[in-house]
C-alpha cells in the first residue's frame, strides 16, 4: 500500500498531492492570502501581499516543499515541487517569493553551504525572513561573466570588496545577496572567483534603482567601497566560485516547464477575450506562440534534469515571451502604444533576451558547448 505526503492511503501519491496543493491554493486564494502570480521578479507594488503569501505557505507547512525536513522544507522530491508549480500556475498564484531567493540562493546554499550557513539561512529564506538578490552582472561583466572586475581581497579574516554590479533584481528591498568578487586576479579568467553570500546592510553598499521605460525600478546599481565581508560569507571554497556559479545559473536558466506553459496558454486565452475580431493572420501567430509553449514544455518533461538542456529552456522561454508581447500589442493595434493592458508587457519585452543571459550569448552556448562548433572569434581589446 502506497502512502501520499499527508500520510493517507492511495494508489497514485503524485495525484493525490496534486490534489491536496490544489486544495490548499484554492482556500488561499478564498480566505485572500495568496498572492497573484508575477514571474521571478517580485514587483515593487505587491511586496507586502507577497511577503504575507510566502510566511502563511512556510506556517502552514507548504513551503520549500522539497527542501529537507530539517531546514524547514517538506522533505519530498523534485518531482513534488513540479506539481506545486504547476498547480500555482494553474490558479494564477505566485509559487513563491523571488526567484533570487526561493531558488537561486536557496538552491545554492543546499548545494555548496555549510552546515552552518544551511541553518543560518534556509529557514529564514522560507519564512520570508531574508529576501535575496543577485549581485553578478556588472557594467563590463554582463553576458560575459567571467570578464567581472570586483574585487574582494582577503585581510586576514575578512574580505575587503571594492567595485559595481548593474541590472540587481530587488536590491533595494534585499537582506542578502549572492555575489560574486574577483579574490584573484593571477589565476586564469574562470578562476580566482570566489561566491558569497553578502549582508547588504554592510557598511559600503550602495544601492540605487535604474528606472525603466516601464516606469518601474525593479532594478538596481549596486556600489561597494571597502565593503568588508566575514570569510564565513564564502559559500563553497575561495577562489571555487566559478562552479558554483554555474550550478546557480544553471536553476536560473533551467527554471521553465509545464508551469510556464500553463500561464502561457491562459495569457493567449486572455489576449483575445475583448479585442474583438481576430484575423486569420494573428490566429496563426497565437497558434505558433502556444506549440512553441507546448514543446518547451516537452523538453522540460525529457530532459529538465539535464544542465545541457538549461541555455536551450533559457533561449526558448526569453524568444517565446518576447514574441508573445509582439502578438498581444498587435490585437490591441495603436492603443497598444498608449494605455492597453498590453503596453507594459511590450515595453518589458525586449529585458527578456538579455536578463539572465542574452539570447545570443545562449546561442553561442548551444553551438560552442551542445553541437561542438567552433568558437566565436575573440576581438582583442586595446
């Protein structure tokens, strides 16, 4: 006899928790605690709401649902965690807080933390106790990552970190952040990069919000001037950073599936609800827009465990928002340049082919690293 997570009997575990998260979503969404599903980047304007959402999850025992027992998780699988999504995409409700945190942080700190650091952080991270941003592109270091320039430079037990980061989702409201600093500059490129784990209310963090052609500022400019950091912030080892880096950006760019396509198929519902006729012509954009989605999803399903599959999900998921916008703009016509409900996701479009690494740098990944072709020549630099 099989046993669900509840502890109640069954033959199909999986579909009996997926009833149970349905359930628990849907008294949520009832009762008004739950918040409404807004994509990894927590909007400025629904903070609070947020924040309320991911501490009723972590009280009633629905967050982190495949984090260990131990640090405050529910303990079940990977597996499990894809019908949370799914379900949460399903009621047009935010499966978690950011992204920064919930996965890239958090996810990091399972795999590379020490014991002490998993119980400093793990749990605070679940209850919304510390919200996390990311702190790795910098002016000259962008899709180029390894090109970065911050310097942290040890004095004895301590770091000392001098330089800038650029387009930081959430710095301006973050505890923490995961950064990565430059601890040696005569190892090679790749090396002599050290990830840390930093308090950003250190004295020499400077946070300052870019605003955007949306009007919002969900970004930020970060400065660091003789920041200094404990050698107890280093996660992982020091000058080891790279590989975990890596790992982060990896769950970063592999973060699409089943979920995505199903707030997908109702943005295209949406999209031609009230517009009046549609044309044969956008009916077919829409009906490519959805098979992309759904092929997106297939991969995921396959070989989402893959790492080689996370700059190809990546690619798909930036290419497929951004032609979704252009689809959506061309229902509304000229309004759509003016006050449609489209006109904020047009204008936000084009960040998609450049937050968490540009197309083209995805593109050069597949082709140099998936399908062996030669390297992108190096123009030297005077």
């Amino acid at each position: 006899m099989s046993t669900t997570v509840s502890g109640v009997p069954g033959n199909h575990p999986f579909e009996e928790f997926r009833d149970e998260v349905a359930l628990f979503v849907a008294k949520a969404i009832a009762s008004g605690d739950a918040c409404p599903a807004y994509g990894a980047i927590l909007p400025l304007g629904l903070r609070e709401k947020a924040m309320h959402w991911q501490r009723f999850c972590y009280e009633h025992r629905w967050a982190g649902v495949h984090w260990p027992r131990e640090h405050g998780g529910m303990g079940l699988t990977t597996d499990h965690n894809v019908i949370w999504h799914e379900e949460c995409a399903a009621a047009d409700v935010a499966p978690y807080l950011n992204l920064q945190g919930l996965v890239l942080a958090g996810e990091a700190i399972l795999r590379s933390g020490t014991e002490s650091q998993r119980e400093r952080f793990l749990r605070p991270t679940l209850r919304n106790n510390i919200l996390w941003c990311q702190l790795f592109s910098e002016p000259g270091a962008g899709s180029d990552l390894a090109g970065l320039q911050s310097s942290a430079i040890r004095d004895g037990d301590r770091f000392i970190l001098n330089g800038q980061k650029v387009w930081s989702s959430n710095a301006q409201m973050a505890q923490f952040g995961i950064l990565m600093a430059r601890t040696d500059f005569e190892q090679p490129k790749h090396k002599g990069i050290t990830f840390f784990l930093l308090d950003m209310a250190l004295d020499g963090v400077e946070v300052r919000p870019i605003k955007q052609m949306t009007g919002d500022s969900e970004f930020c400019e970060v400065f660091f001037s003789d920041v200094a950091i404990p050698s107890d912030a280093v996660l992982g080892d020091v000058n080891g950073g790279w590989a975990v880096a890596m790992a982060v950006l990896q769950d970063e760019r592999g973060g699409a599936g089943a979920s995505g396509v199903i707030s997908l198929r109702r943005r295209l519902e949406k999209m031609i609800q009230g517009v009046g006729q549609v044309n044969s012509l956008q009916i077919d954009g829409l009906i490519r827009i959805l098979n992309r989605g759904k092929a997106l999803q297939s991969l995921m399903e396959r070989r989402g465990g893959d790492a080689q599959i996370a700059p190809i999900a990546k690619l798909m998921n930036s290419e497929l928002g951004y032609d979704e916008a252009q689809i959506d703009s061309s229902l509304h016509g000229a309004q759509s340049m003016l006050t449609s409900p489209s006109t904020e996701a047009l204008l936000y479009s084009p960040g998609m082919r450049i937050a968490g690494g540009t197309s083209e740098i995805q593109r050069n990944i597949i082709g140099e690293r998936l399908l062996g072709l030669p390297r992108e020549p190096q123009v030297a630099s005077d």
